[in-house]
C-alpha cells in the first residue's frame, strides 16, 4: 500500500504504514484483516472495547477521502482526523501491536465513530482545520489563546475616509491592511500614519457633530475635513497616499514627499517644509524594520516552533508591504511526544481557517504534507501559496529571528507559569540556602568599551520582580580602567551594601537568655532572611516592631552576580570589606558559546556545578539574568542616548554636512536616523554602505 501521511493533528502518522494491511484492498478484505488481527493477540480491559467499537464502524466506512470523529462514552469528541481513505486509517486503529501510548489512550476510550465524506483530501484538511477548532477535541493539537488579529482599515462609505483599527469579521466596506501582532502595533502604525498623512481617525457620528477643528487638527495629526480646513479634493490626496503607502508603493511615496519638502524650502515656505519633514519622518518610523530588514521579502508570514520542557510555542511574525507588522507568540496544546513540524503541521491548518494567508510562509521545521496544506490554504485564500523551510539566506535569518524570539518567549512562560513558592523553595536546595528567599538581587553591568558604564540592579522575591525596588549605578569612578567589569561591580556592591548599613543596620546585640525568636528555623515553614547561617547574630523581631521587620526585608537572602569564579570572588571581597559574611553570593556564567541552559553556578565552598536542561531553576535564573541584563543595558542606552543627542550626528567619524543632509532629507529627524536599520540607511541616496555602517554602528553597537 502507498503511504499517505497522515497530517500533525492525525497523531498518528505512522498508521497507513501497517504492514499487516498492505495486501488488503476490498471491504472485505480490510475487515477480515482487521478481525484476524484481532484474534492474533487481542488485549485486555477498555482497549479491547475500544476496538471493538472501531471494527462496529469499520463496516459504514466510507473507502474515500473524509473526515472522522472518535466519540467517548459520555458523547465528547475525543480526536478528529482526516484520511485519503477514511477506511485504510481507521483499520490501522484496530491493530494489536504497534500503536503508541497515546493511541492505545485515545482508542480505549472510543465507543463510536462517525464520518463525513469529503469530494477531496483537500477539502477533508479543511473541514478537520474548523471541526478542530469548534469542538476542540482532547487528544488533537489545539491552538490555545487564539484570537482574531487587528487591522488597520481606511474606509471606503464615507465622502471622507476614516482610517482606524478593526477586529472580526470584516463587513464594512474599505481596504484592510494586515493582520497585526498586537492592538499596539496597529495604534503605533496609525499614530505615525496620522502624522504623515493626516487622516481622520474619528467616528463618522463625531465627524458630523463638529463645528470647529478638534484637538488633533491643532497637533497636526488630521487635516480637518470635517470643518472645511481641507478641500475634499485635497483630503482625498491624503488618503491615496496613504492606501499607496499601505500597498507597498512607500518608496514612491516619499520621494514625492521629500521633493515637495525640498521645493518648499527653496520658496522659503519654512512652515510648511516643517510640516513635511514631520510627514517624512513619520513614515520612516512606521516603515522601519525593528532590526529585521526583509528586502527581499515583500509579504510573508514567518513561523518558528520551540519545544522545551513538555511546553511549545510558536511564534509568528507578519511581513506586509515589505514591513515588520509584529509578531506574536502562541502556546498550542500538544501531547510532548509529538515533533515540532508534526505540531506546526496541524497548527497551520487551524491559524488560517479564519485569517487571510500570505503568498509566502516560512516554517522553521519541515512538515510531511506540505504540498496538500499549499492547496488546501491557496483554496480558501484565492491564490497561489507557497511554503517553504528556508536553509540559508535572507529567509533563513528571518526564521532564525523568530526560532529565537519562540526560545526565548516559552522560557519567560516556563518561568512565569511555575509556583514562585516551589521555584524558590527548589532553588534554596539547589544553593543549599537553609530557607526560601525572601529576597534575591541580581546584578550586571553595561558599556560600551567602558563609556557610558552603569550596573543594573533588580529585585525578585514571593510575588515576582519587585521593579520598585529596582536601582541603576552610573559608575562614577574616574580611576577605573575603561572596561574594567571588576572594579565597576566593586564600586556597584560598595554603594548598594554601605547605604544598606546605614539605612537598615542590623541588630548585632545578641538575644537575652531564654528569649526566642520568632523566625521559623529552616525546614520549619516559611524562614526568614535572618535564619541563615552568620557570624553576626540575627536582628530581633519583637512584637509590634515594625522597623526590625523593615530592615530585615531590606537585606537579600541571595546575590546573583552575572559572571564567573572572577566576578565573585570580587563581589565576596567588597562585602567582606563592608564586614558583610552571611549575604549568599552565586556567580552565573555563561555556558560555551554563550549558551543557555550550559551555565556553570560558582558558589564559595562548592566545586563548580550545572543543573539539569530541563530543570525549572535553571529557567528561573536564567529569567532573572536576563531581565537583570535588560534593565542594565536599557540604562545604560538611555545614557548613551543622551551624550549622542548632544553630541549629534557630527561625532559619527565621516560625517560631514553633506551627508548630514542627505540623512536629515531622507529620515527628517535625528530620532528617525537612530531607529534605522543598516539596510534603510544604505539606501540614502549619497550615503554608502561604509557611511551607512558607521551610523548604524554607532547608534546600535552593542553593549557589554
């Protein structure tokens, strides 16, 4: 028999490849087939009664393409499937030996089926696709916390087109422009589209109601058709430039704009070459690339599927019009045995049976039955689509971009979704600290070949990131040597740690005989900060003293430092010279290759040791690096940004005025200049591409 593979919500794509089935090819002889193998070694308990109700409904299945449903003895859908031949995959269920765990599951419960004939197996992935997602079976991939996606929508029912974000089905007449990842991405796009072109985005009842300009004519974001301010001839220019715009013709358009800014400017219409350079701006930020550059990618839809600890996620990211229009991330239920493009296989028919389909999808992973789900996608769409697993090249980066957006969105959701209680109670025994953290702070530093130096502290504890507590250190020591990560720590620790003494000094005065504290001593419930092991006697908490309780918190039950054996005995020295011995202190080092889930932890006493890949710790510190990592370098680019608003664009070294021109031309302000991707700078006319790499470089270089 041929092999016809199942697609990813099937489950069971090795089923058609029975070798017990392959000499069968009437009814009869598939179902005296099915009952030998039946008698050959029939099993015991509900998967024998399973079975037996599949054989009942092998004699009223069709042979033809279909769909079909495993009904529970309760009437729930326990599976829905679709098949070439509906009857060759349903005798696949009825054999002895062979299936899989999760088969043998999804057959035991089984007390009927029913079927539905389709004229094509195209037409079956289809129909699956929606019965999937309506009755949301309980042994087929589902696509959880699935939502219509926004659109940006300029109608077309009024004299003077509204241009505003739509959600659901789209009846009202006009250009839709999408999807979007997020409602935040459509407003940002409008925002910046209103600057540009100056669209209406009122109601058309408040658009009647007006007898005067409102509050965004006076900012400059409408063109104020309701009032007259604007010629409906004019006002319709406007919206043509913006559906162009939206269409992908956006070279065109700022052309046009910057030879009219140009032409103004000339005249000495100051006023309104300002208002130009404001439009030109605009488009440059809605049209820049966020980092990813698709040149070659006009409109495309780029999937990548990450796997990890029992837990996927799919992240998806829009490419219109050449644009970056968001990306979002999705967590489908799927069994952990199941592969990543079996997964996405399944996942895809289920995205698209309500959304529009690009020409173009990239996938991060093969799946089995690419060129059936293109025919069924391209019949719902009205045209061609092509899928396709890019192995290099401009495609291939896009998907890697989103395969480590997935990694890196499912690690925060790991660590988001676990008991904080049990993660800090797992990661007391993993530091062998003798009670649960109250408090834990990480810290890490940032620069730029030692300029612009600042260390990044952020807090954790029971009820998650405690960003209130958060504090940034501009290093401040005109003695460090430029990228000296040892004496920038020093210097972080001595000011964090002597502030600390003075604000929240600890009681060393030791307790009178007989009185007990009323910490818990570990293991004994919820311990405290003062119940680690010190040379310095812990503070007394008495009865209604609220400042003792104060102090403790303020002290940390744990120190992640974000560096190796180097940076801790550093971290342990400068608190040592504080006389600080009993603050636990763990260094976090990279794995080779910077990898994550490889990092070596160093704690003093201890050999250097790794937890396991899969270890919720593990993802929990790595959470609390990075997001350590983030606060350190976002203060340390709100400081650079700074010098360089100050400094301009004549610090960037080839920069004279006549390429500061051209810039300043063609992104209209130095923001805009600064949020360009390297491939948008390279197509300045009059910069080149070693220009373009200087000013991307020096806006965008990276940080230690």
């Amino acid at each position: 028999m041929s092999r016809h593979p199942t697609q990813a919500t099937d489950l069971d794509p090795d089923l058609d490849d029975a070798d017990e089935f392959a000499g069968a090819e009437t009814e009869d002889e598939l179902l005296l087939v099915a009952e030998e193998s039946e008698e050959i070694e029939p099993a015991a308990g509900t998967v024998a009664l399973g079975r037996a109700a599949i054989l009942r409904a092998l004699k009223h299945a069709p042979n033809g393409p279909g769909v079909y449903r495993m009904i529970g003895s309760d009437g729930s859908v326990l599976y829905v499937g679709k098949a070439k031949s509906i009857k060759r995959r349903i005798v696949a269920y009825t054999r002895p030996t062979g299936l899989t765990a999760r088969i043998m599951r999804m057959v035991a419960g089984t007390a009927e089926m029913e079927f539905v004939s389709t004229g094509t197996e195209t037409e079956a992935l289809l129909l699956e696709a929606n019965l999937i997602k309506q009755l949301r079976p309980r042994f087929n991939v589902l696509l959880r916390d699935d939502k219509s996606f926004p659109y940006i929508l300029i109608t077309r029912d009024h004299g003077a087109p509204q241009i505003t974000k739509h959600r659901g089905a789209r009846n009202r007449p006009g250009d839709y422009y999408g999807p979007f990842a997020s409602v935040w991405a459509v407003n940002r796009t409008i925002n910046a589209l209103q600057k540009a072109f100056l669209v209406r985005s009122c109601s058309d009842s408040f658009y009647e109601a007006r007898t005067r300009p409102c509050l965004l004519f006076q900012i400059k974001r409408c063109a104020g058709p309701c009032t007259g301010e604007v010629s409906h001839a004019d006002y319709g220019e406007y919206v043509r430039e913006a559906r162009e715009f939206l269409s992908g013709k956006s070279r065109v358009v700022k052309e046009q704009l910057a030879r009219e800014m140009e032409s103004a400017a000339e005249e000495l219409e100051f006023e309104r070459a300002a208002v130009l350079r404001d439009r030109l701006a605009a488009l440059s930020a809605v049209q820049g690339t966020q980092g990813i550059n698709p040149r070659g990618v006009e409109e495309a839809d780029v999937f990548a599927i990450h796997q990890e600890g029992g837990a996927t996620c799919v992240q998806v990211f829009f490419f219109r019009t050449g644009q970056n229009w968001g990306n979002h991330a999705l967590y489908p239920r799927a069994d952990r045995s199941l592969e990543p493009g079996e997964v996405l296989e399944s996942f895809l028919a289920q995205f698209y049976e309500d959304k529009p389909c690009p020409r173009l999808v990239l996938l991060s992973h093969d799946i089995a039955e690419r060129e059936l789900l293109e025919e069924a996608l391209a019949t719902r769409a009205g045209h061609r689509v092509e899928i396709a697993t890019p192995r290099r090249g401009e495609k291939r980066e896009l998907v890697e971009h989103a395969l480590q957006n997935a990694r890196e969105a499912l690690g925060r959701k790991l660590a988001e979704s676990a008991s904080q209680a049990r993660l800090l109670d797992e990661l007391a025994r993993a530091f062998s600290l003798p009670a649960s953290p109250k408090r834990i702070e990480v810290y890490d530093n940032s620069h730029i070949m030692g300029t612009n130096a600042v260390g990044g502290m952020i807090v954790a504890g029971p009820e998650g990131f405690a960003k209130s507590q958060y504090r940034k250190f501009n290093i401040k020591s005109a003695d460090l040597t430029p990228g000296d990560d040892y004496g920038m720590m020093r210097e972080v620790l001595t000011r964090r740690f002597s502030r600390l003494l003075k604000e929240a000094p600890r009681d060393t005065s030791p307790l009178p005989d007989g009185e007990r504290s009323t910490e818990q001593p570990a293991g004994e419930g919820e311990a405290s900060p003062s119940t680690l092991p010190s040379p310095q006697p812990s503070p007394r908490r008495a009865e209604g003293d609220e400042d003792a309780s104060a102090a403790n918190t303020a002290w940390p039950d744990l120190v992640l430092i974000d560096g190796g054996p180097g940076q801790l005995k550093a971290t342990a020295e400068t608190l040592a010279a504080l006389g600080i011995k009993d603050v636990p202190l763990v260094g976090v080092a990279k794995g080779p290759d910077r990898d994550a889930g490889r990092e070596t932890f160093h704690v003093e006493g201890r050999e250097p040791f790794r937890l396991e890949a899969r270890d919720p710790v593990l993802y929990f510190i790595q959470r609390l690096r990075d997001e350590a990592h983030r606060f350190a370098i976002g203060s340390h680019r709100a400081r650079r940004k700074k010098d360089i608003t100050q400094a301009g664009l004549q610090e960037i070294p080839g920069i004279g005025p006549t390429r500061k021109r051209a810039l300043l031309r063609h992104f209209g302000t130095l923001k805009a200049i600064e949020r360009a991707s390297l491939a948008d700078l390279e197509g300045v006319p009059g910069v080149n591409a070693a220009t373009a790499r200087a000013v991307y470089d020096f806006f965008h270089a990276r940080s230690g």
